[in-house]
C-alpha cells in the first residue's frame, strides 16, 4: 500500500492550505470572538449565519473547492478516501474550513446517502440543494429515553400505512438542527420490530417544515450551544409523509447506516488529527515563549516527553486512519470494520490527550476563549461518544479479534 499523495491530493491540499491562510483564518478568529460573547444561548430562533461565511463558500465554490469528499468527479472532488483523507486533516485545523468547501457533517453523510442509495426524485430535491450548499441537513439518530448505542433500543418508528410513512418518536443530539438553513433531515426508526435484526429500521427523508415536528430544546455541549449549528430535541408527533420518502424502500436502514459510517468515520478522524496538530503547534509555540523558575515552559516538568509522546501518537493515528481508507478503497467498508471501530477510538483519544496537555501548559488562558483548546477539548470529548462511543467500537474490535480463535474456544 501506498500512502504517499497523489497528484490531485497535492493540488488540492497546496490550494486549500493557501485558502484558509488568507481567508478562512482571519475571519474565523473574527467570529469566534464575536460567538463567544453572543447572548442568544438556547434561543435558536434568534440564531443567524454568520456575516460572511456564505462569501467565503461562493469564493470556494469558485476556485474548485467544494465538495471535495465526494468521489464523482462530476460532483465532487474525485477522490478515493485515501487521497480526501489528507484534505480532511487540514480542514480540521479550523472550527469552518469543512463548512466553507462543503465537507462538513452532518450534510456529508447525508449527501453520501442520498447518492448512493437516493432516489432520482429524492436526489432532485435535496440531494442538488445540498451539493449546492444552498440548505443544511440533520441526521435523527439518538434518543433520549434509551442506549442509542444498541440500535435495536429504538423506540422512534416510521409506520407504513398505505401509501403514506408515519413517523413518531423524540430524538436528540440531534446535530445541524439549530441552523436556519437546515431543510432537510434523516430519520432513522424501527419499521417492523418482529424482521431480521439487520432488516428491522429503516431511514426517511423528512422535510423540516412538516406538520408534527417541534424542536424542543437545543443542548448545550459544556456550556456552550454551537451556534447557528446546535444540537437539537426534537419530537415527531404522527409526522405523515409519502412512502417515497424512504430511503431505498422500509427495512433498509442497518445496511446504508454501514455504507455511510465508514467514509464518514475516515472524515471524523482525520479532521482529529489536524485538530491534534493544532493542539500540538499552540503548546510547543507556548512552551518555548513562556518561561518559569528561569527556564521555558517546555524545559519543564516533563513537557519534552509529553510533546514526543504526542507526536508520536498523531503519526500512528493517522498511519492507522489511512490503512482503514486504504481498506474501503479497496473492498468496502465492510471489509474495513476493525480498523473503522479502531481509528474512532484512537482518533479521539489521541485528541482529547494532545489537548490536555496544551491546555495545562497554556494554564488558565487554555479554559479560556482566548485560544481554540477549551474548543477542541470539548469536540475531542464528544467524538468518544458520537458515531457510537469507545465502549461499542472496542467491543466491535475484539468480537473480530476473537473470530479468530472461534476453533478453539469451541474446544476449551
């Protein structure tokens, strides 16, 4: 296998990392301070885009970097996961460069779903939109009242009844809902409880503006609500659509949840990575400036070695994100399921360690909103539970790991 970028990729990352230098990044840090001191908390009815943001994905849009992730060249950047893997990375370096070239979650996911397994009326109406960047997107996944963790905990269904789909049940975390923009979401709930596990739910496409759907609440993460993305509640009372809104047709839910998670874990992850070596970049930049009892704060108390343990765990978390790439390259994600579990747990905790550190070394300016760690720290911790948490992938991990020996603990 071979790691090295392509020529495409080395177009690509030498023209988005001059992008975000001259555009992203001196806007970001603009808005960060301005959502930092924003009031409008919980009230997502208040919530606006933020001034600018939709000039910066025109001038993407423009200079060829839009929907990078998606591999049909007519689409989208062309790329295999292996050579989009890097360009994730570097997005990951800023909390919006994903949203400016149309790469961000959850619309990512969604709008692998809708080309892959949409149909042609469902790709006409939202799946154009999307790739346009004109509407946003949520995904209804977990619920409150269970362990969302075990899928066959569902509560949520989606009733055939003749020619109609009827959904009802509360989801939450439900991601992106916040946003003005969003148009558009994914339910996923249990269509016939008594059918093969992995035929039993099933995905409908549901339009935000219909009747039965209530945003509840937005929740905060650590004290802060993500705005204009949030993090929604939200209840479906007798929500009634047409049957086309089913994705694939009733009972197909368990098989296109596994042909999206595996490309978007790869995102996932490698977005962390770059997260990691922006983390990195800040603590080394403040061990070297700062200084204490006569020395730098990085000749200090062990931060040498911490810094080389990191480095070291960046490099084998993306070494291992871009075998399991290199895996759905080559075979599907379904052959990949090891190192897909695997990058999810290493990727996140790997962050979540990078980011401690620096925010110990930069002391109470890192809890502070005067560097993006309290940030990262806070997006390092929800990925050890989003996309399922560390417990269910280790599981998933060891349950193949012990497939292996299935011969003898038949005869133990």
């Amino acid at each position: 296998m071979d790691f090295s970028h392509s020529p495409k990729t080395e177009d690509y990352l030498k023209r988005i990392r001059s992008f975000m230098k001259t555009h992203i990044l001196p806007w970001e840090e603009e808005r960060l301070g301005e959502l930092a001191q924003s009031t409008n908390g919980g009230d997502w009815t208040q919530w606006q885009i933020l001034p600018g943001l939709e000039d910066l994905k025109a001038r993407a849009r423009e200079e060829g970097l839009w929907n990078l992730f998606l591999p049909d060249p007519d689409l989208g950047g062309g790329l295999g996961n292996v050579e989009y893997a890097p360009l994730a990375e570097e997005m990951g370096k800023s909390f919006f460069a994903s949203e400016v070239f149309n790469c961000s979650a959850p619309d990512t996911g969604n709008m692998e779903v809708l080309y892959k397994y949409g149909s042609e009326e469902q790709k006409a109406q939202w799946l154009r939109p999307l790739l346009d960047g004109e509407i946003r997107s949520v995904f209804f996944m977990t619920e409150p009242d269970v362990a969302s963790s075990d899928a066959t905990n569902m509560h949520a269904t989606a009733i055939l009844e003749g020619d109609e789909v009827v959904l009802n049940g509360r989801k939450w975390w439900s991601s992106g809902v916040g946003d003005p923009r969003c148009k558009v979401g994914i339910f996923m709930a249990l269509t016939d409880p008594d059918g093969h596990r992995h035929g039993q739910h099933s995905m409908v496409l549901v339009p935000m503006d219909t009747p039965g759907i209530t945003i509840k609440r937005m929740l905060p993460v650590f004290g802060t609500f993500d705005e204009p993305h949030g993090h929604g509640e939200v209840w479906f009372d007798n929500v009634r659509l047409p049957a086309s809104a089913f994705i694939a047709g009733p009972g197909k839910g368990f098989a296109i949840a596994q042909g999206r998670l595996g490309p978007g874990r790869i995102h996932h992850c490698m977005r962390a990575i770059g997260a990691a070596e922006k983390a990195l970049q800040l603590m080394i930049e403040r061990g070297l400036k700062r200084n204490a009892f006569g020395k730098p704060l990085i000749n200090l108390g062990g931060n040498r070695e911490r810094l080389a343990n990191h480095r070291m765990a960046i490099d084998q978390a993306r070494l291992l994100t871009l075998y399991a790439a290199w895996k759905i390259d080559q075979a599907g994600a379904m052959a990949a399921l090891t190192e897909i579990s695997a990058i999810k747990v290493v990727a996140a905790n790997m962050l979540q360690s990078v980011v401690d550190d620096a925010i110990q070394i930069h002391g109470g300016c890192g809890v502070s909103h005067d560097t993006p760690l309290a940030a990262l720290y806070a997006m390092a911790r929800c990925l050890r539970l989003a996309d399922g948490p560390d417990e269910v992938h280790r599981g998933m991990v060891a349950r193949v790991e012990m497939a292996k020996y299935a011969q003898l603990a038949k005869s133990s």
